[in-house]
C-alpha cells in the first residue's frame, strides 16, 4: 500500500492563535473582543462593556484551559478560579472553531476569528 492512501487529515495549526486579537459571539448571541497574550486572555463584552481576565493554560497545541482570575461583574465573580476546558477542531486562515466543556459540564462550540490590524 502507499502512504498516500493511509493520508490522515492535516492536523489543524493552533499554534498560531496562541496570542493576539480576536472576536467571537456566545451562545446568547453577544460578541466579546478577546485579547490573548501567551499566558493571559481578557475578553470584553462588546454590548455592556463587562470584562473577565483569565490565565490561560496550553495542555497541547490544539487544547488549553482558561482560569477565570477576575471580573469587572460582581455576579461572574462567583467563577473566579474555576476553569473551562477547549479543544481547537479545526483552523482557517484567521479563525478557528473551537469546543468547549462549560462550567456546568455541557459541551460549546464556536467560531474565533482574528482580527486583523
């Protein structure tokens, strides 16, 4: 046989999102702006100005943690030090789509893209 026809599918490349500027929209509907440094994220609600800070933690290239380290919402503070888990499934030029197992256990998905400056 030739290795061509045992040809797995191109592993995405997330390494190339592990900083910089991004949006995405949850699964209400909001878009947040994201900045992403390689050892911290902070995401701004574009709709009423909340921010959260996290550290984040990259287990693998295409997954990593995010540590919720503080909120401008006394009501998300409640989720300081509690992490949510993502895995990057797939990658495009500038974006990726992403799941995510959420603080109560569900699973997310959802579109990153970068911004482009």
């Amino acid at each position: 046989m030739h290795p061509e026809s045992q040809a797995q599918p191109a592993a995405p490349d997330c390494r190339s999102f592990r900083t910089g500027d991004f949006l995405f929209t949850d699964t209400a509907g909001i878009t947040w702006e994201l900045k992403r440094t390689r050892h911290r994220q902070a995401e701004r609600n574009k709709s009423n100005g909340m921010v959260a800070k996290y550290k984040i933690t990259w287990l693998n290239d295409c997954e990593y943690r995010l540590t919720q380290t503080w909120s401008s919402d006394r009501r998300h503070r409640k989720w300081n030090r509690t992490y949510r888990s993502y895995r990057i499934i797939s990658t495009a030029n500038s974006s990726y789509s992403y799941e995510c197992t959420c603080k109560d256990g569900t699973m997310v998905s959802g579109t990153v893209v970068r911004l482009m400056n």
